[in-house]
C-alpha cells in the first residue's frame, strides 16, 4: 500500500498540529457567496478609516520611504513600539524596549509556545478557549490542563484544585470579552487569579486581543498588572481589531529576562514584522484621533449584538446565551441536535458557525456555538437566522 510522503518525512510533532474550522469555512465561503457566515471575527470593513488610511499611506510613500520599505529592527518599528508601550498597555513596567512587534498576536503565541512548551510542560487553558492558541501550542506537545469558565473568569474553585494538584507551568488567558465564550473576567477575580499566580510561579500569557472592544469603551485592567512576578508576564495585543487585520501587526510585551530569546525566535520566524505596516500603523496613531476611532468601533458593535439578540429572541426563543459586555460574538447553545449535525446542515442551507467542540481543550462535543455579529449587516442577520431556525426546527421536529 502506497504511504503518503507527510507520513515519511514529517516531524513527529506535525502528528499534534490542530486544523482551523473557521479557515476552512471561511474558504468555503469565499467560493460560495451564497453562503452567510457568522464564523469569522472579521472586522467591519466599514469602521476602517478609509481616507485616513489613503492619505497616510501616500504620506509614508513620499516622506519614509527609506525606511517603510526597508529591512527593520526585529523587536519591531522603534516609533510604534514606545506609541504603544505609552497608549495600549498598563503594566508598569513596561517601556518601548518591553515591546516586540510580531506578525500579529498569533505570531506571538507561537514563539511562546517554541520557548516554554514541550512534552514536559503542563499548560493550563481557559475552556472553552481560543482556537488559534490551541493551534499554536500543540505543535510542541504540552500537557493540557482546562479550568472551565464562568461569566466573570475562570472557576475559583476548580482552579485552585488544578494548582494544588498538578505543577503548572504556563496559564494561557483571554480576559476581556473572551473568544469564543465573551466571558470577562471581574476585577476581583483578576486581582485573585494574579496573586495565585505569583505564589505558584506561573507564567502567565495573556492575550489582550478584544481589550478594547467594550460597548461602553471600558478598559479593564489587565490581569498582568496585578502581578508581582514581572518576570513570569506576558502580554499579547494586536490592531487587528481596532484598526485592520489587513496590517497584521500584534505586539508582546516581554520581561527582560527573556527578550534576547524572544527576538532570537523570532529571527528564525521572519527576520522582521512587516516594517511598511509598522510605519503606517505608527503614523496612523499619530494623525487620527484614535479614542473617536474606538468609540466608533464599540458604538457600532454594540448596536449589532444588540440586534443579533434580538433576531435570536425573536426566531430562536430556546437558544441560550449570556449577553457580552463587548467583543464579536455571541456563544451560543443550541439544546437540542449535535453540533456536527447542525453544523452541516446549516452549511446546505447557506449559513455558517463556528461549533463548540472547535474551542474545547479535550474535542468534547459541545451544544454550543460561535456566533459573529460585526460583519454581516442587519438585513443579512436575519436573512441567516431566518436559516439557522429552519435548519433547527427541520432536526427537531
């Protein structure tokens, strides 16, 4: 029997790597525009500051030329890195030599991966959890462990058990407006889980990705800056949401003991993050007004969760879900049919979510799913929950 070549050559470490639901059903939706998708956590394309984008873009050709188009620091862009350290994070600690811009904030995941995680690392995951740092971890094989989540954090109780039980390594965490569940986590519970940390020397990798996607423009105060242990922090932010996912452009903020390593990685990876993106992004921050930006961003969100609320209260009466306080989704529980069966059969009908076992650490089945609400229009949300009730009341009944 012939042996397919990726079975031969292959590390053995390729046998852990996880595919992506969502790319896959993104493609699909490329090749068939017929299909309305609540999958992706695509930006609206209709927050992007398009003239402001022109005319800095044709600024940074005619005047940074010599730079934009040119090999740039491995850390990342010097001017963005302290525009950054200054504006978009709250550890003290931090200053722009903190700061590492990566090819987004996935870019960043995985470096942390390479350097903390193998078959000996116990890794502690929020559950559900981000399916993109499950794709960026297992490659290197850790231990998985899962504390499963509440609509203010992870639950203390089970939390505490795991730590007292198990020596874990690594806590990966999205705190605010978390994907794919929308849970935030309190302050209190913040302030908790951050001294727990220190005590049980944990690192923690906290991906602050939704940070600022509140609908009344809140800004919580990273679990990071409670933390004692600066030496055991890392934080991860990305422009994908508040300006494009276009730039690719994400940054991490690193602890001085490790940012030789973390930029010898990297190195390894690309050399430098898109250094055309980073002068742009860099001039952007400077020319527009960057809190009418956001408020725009959370305003509109806002206002589209509130409508996929209501279509789902209107169509759906039996789902469940906990409302967001920000973010772009809702997590969704259908009660009644497997996630795989509701899965394909929205597909034929011509509507796509993301299922619940994408997000869970262990692939148990889930009766819930991901719901995007930021790019389809009103119109089109209801024409796609109008497909959604169909296909569910054709399986139920």
């Amino acid at each position: 029997m012939e042996t397919e070549l990726p079975t031969i050559f292959s590390a053995k470490r390729t046998s852990f790597v996880r595919t992506s639901v969502i790319r896959e059903i993104l493609k699909l939706t490329v090749e068939n525009s017929n299909i309305l998708s609540f999958a992706g956590g695509l930006p609206n394309p209709d927050l992007f500051p398009k003239d402001v984008f022109s005319s800095v873009m044709e600024s940074v050709v005619r005047e940074n030329i010599s730079t934009a188009f040119q090999y740039g620091d491995s850390s990342g862009y010097e001017a963005l890195r302290t525009q950054i350290a200054e504006k978009l994070t709250d550890v003290s600690w931090v200053s722009s030599r903190s700061i590492t811009i990566t090819h987004g904030s996935q870019q960043g995941l995985d470096i942390l991966g390479k350097i903390f995680m193998d078959s000996d690392t116990n890794v502690l995951l929020e559950d559900p959890v981000y399916l993109g740092a499950l794709q960026a971890f297992s490659p290197y094989h850790p231990n998985f462990f899962s504390v499963p989540m509440e609509p203010d954090g992870p639950n203390l109780y089970w939390l505490e058990e795991i730590l007292s039980q198990n020596k874990i390594h690594v806590f990966y965490a999205n705190p605010s407006y978390q994907n794919p569940s929308t849970y935030t986590w309190s302050l209190e519970k913040r302030i908790k889980i951050a001294n727990l940390l220190d005590t049980k020397e944990i690192i923690l990798i906290e991906d602050e990705a939704y940070r600022y996607l509140d609908f009344e423009g809140k800004v919580y105060p990273s679990v990071s800056s409670f933390r004692k242990r600066n030496d055991l922090t890392f934080v991860l932010g990305s422009f994908s949401k508040i300006l494009s996912p276009g730039f690719r452009l994400g940054w991490v903020v690193v602890p001085d003991l490790y940012r030789n390593l973390f930029t010898a990685v990297k190195q390894g990876n690309d050399l430098n993050s898109n250094q055309f993106s980073q002068v742009v992004v860099s001039k952007l921050l400077k020319t527009m007004d960057f809190d009418v930006h956001l408020h725009s961003i959370q305003s509109f969100y806002k206002g589209q969760k509130e409508s996929l609320v209501s279509l789902l209260g209107k169509y759906l009466p039996e789902v469940k879900f906990s409302l967001p306080e920000g973010g772009m989704f809702l997590w969704v529980e259908y009660p009644k049919g497997t996630s795989k069966e509701l899965m394909e059969h929205c597909l034929k009908n011509g509507v796509a979510m993301v299922p619940g076992t994408e997000f869970s650490p262990a692939s148990r089945s889930s009766s819930f799913f991901r719901m995007n609400f930021s790019f389809l229009t009103k119109d089109v949300m209801e024409i796609g929950v109008k497909r959604i009730a169909d296909v569910y009341r054709d399986i139920n009944t």
